[in-house]
C-alpha cells in the first residue's frame, strides 16, 4: 500500500508513525516535511484549509499532523484504521496543538 504522510520532525508523533511505517514491507511511504521547503508546508495547507475532516482540528487549534492520505485516496489522522501498526500511533486527539500543550 502506499502512504502519502504529511509531518515534521520535530513533532514527536510524527516520528513514531513514520518510524513505524517505514517497518512495514507492504507499505511504501512519501514523507512530506511540512517544515522543509513552503511548496510542501503550502501543500499541506491547502488540506488543512479545505478538507472537512480538518474542522474539528482547526477548531481546536491543532496543527493536525501527523495526517496520511492513502493510495485509494483516503484521509486520515488514524492509520491505523487502514494498515495493521502497533497502537502507539497517535490519535487525532492528541495531535500537536498551536498551543503546545498536546506535543
């Protein structure tokens, strides 16, 4: 399966997800460093602005990555409703906020 996951590195379950996604042979993963170039952080904004599974998230003054958009073009902060990985992923709900609190 390939995986498109949007992320930092200095965001803590960013580096988990992709750590354990990178272990899994079946999966193949194109990493997009919000943080490395602004073509990439300008991608991941225009999700962050216009697709409605990020309201909830820009209400809550999230960030919302770690977020991956599968190869059947699915979106989600949740891989691992789609891809068997150890649980320790993190959920939407503990994704990094503006505030600093949940990172």
């Amino acid at each position: 399966m390939k995986v498109t996951m949007y992320g930092a590195p200095i965001c803590p379950d960013c580096v988990v997800a992709k750590e354990q996604l990178a272990n899994k042979e079946d999966v193949e993963v194109t990493y997009r460093d919000i943080t490395a170039e602004t073509a990439i952080m300008k991608e991941f904004l225009a999700y962050r602005d216009h697709e409605p599974c990020f309201e909830p998230i820009r209400k809550e003054g999230k960030i919302g990555i770690p977020f991956f958009i599968l190869e059947d073009g699915t979106k989600t902060f949740d891989v691992a409703e789609h891809i068997e990985v150890d649980e320790t992923i993190v959920r939407v709900g503990q994704v990094c906020s503006i505030d600093g609190k949940n990172c």
